[in-house]
C-alpha cells in the first residue's frame, strides 16, 4: 500500500509539471521555461508532451484504483472506526422566546 501511495503521490507530482511545462495558450508554461522545452525537443515538443501526459494520466488512473481496492480490503469506511456515540444524549431545550424577552427587555427611561 505504501508503494503504491508514493508512486501514486510521485504522479501527481510530475503531472502537474508536465502539464504546467506546456505550450499552449500563453499560460505558466511560458513562465517557467516552456520555450525552452519546445527548443530542447524541437519541432515536435507538444506531440511529446501531449503523449507523456496522456502515458502519466493512464498510470495515475492506474494507481488511484490500485489504492482505492487496497484501502477498501483493509477495512470498512473510516466512519465505521470511530468511536461509538455516547447513550445518554443531552436534549436541547430552547428558551421561551416570551417570558426571556419581556425579562431582558431594558425599563424605559423619563427624561
């Protein structure tokens, strides 16, 4: 499970460089360095990019499926660990709005 976890946070990880890396529409990518690896891969940066990321978001669907049947073997739902509520619950009265507000209400001053 923890190899997976790492592998699966790894992913992300590059994902989001990958992603942030390429050209498009005048976005971060340009911002940090996004010519540069057009010019480092040539003519064809954004079909090597394009695939390289479709290649990451097959594996990073791979791996979220992988974690999700693994984290569903070792137990049932997070809620079912928590602790069991307490038996006697505490009713909650309101208090008559009436009585409380002639109460509090402050006296009228004469001048």
């Amino acid at each position: 499970y923890g190899v997976v976890l790492v592998v699966h946070v790894l992913l992300a990880v590059f994902m989001i460089i990958i992603i942030l890396l390429q050209g498009g529409r005048g976005g971060l990518g340009e911002a940090l360095g996004g010519a540069a690896a057009q010019s480092l891969f040539g003519g064809g940066a954004n079909i090597v990019m394009t695939k390289l990321t479709a290649f990451c978001a097959g594996l990073f669907m791979i791996t979220s499926l992988t974690l999700a049947l693994l984290s569903s073997k070792e137990g049932g739902s997070i809620i079912d660990r928590l602790p069991a509520a307490p038996e006697a619950a505490i009713p909650l009265t309101l208090p008559d709005s009436s009585s409380s507000a002639a109460s509090t209400a402050p006296a009228p001053t004469t001048p």
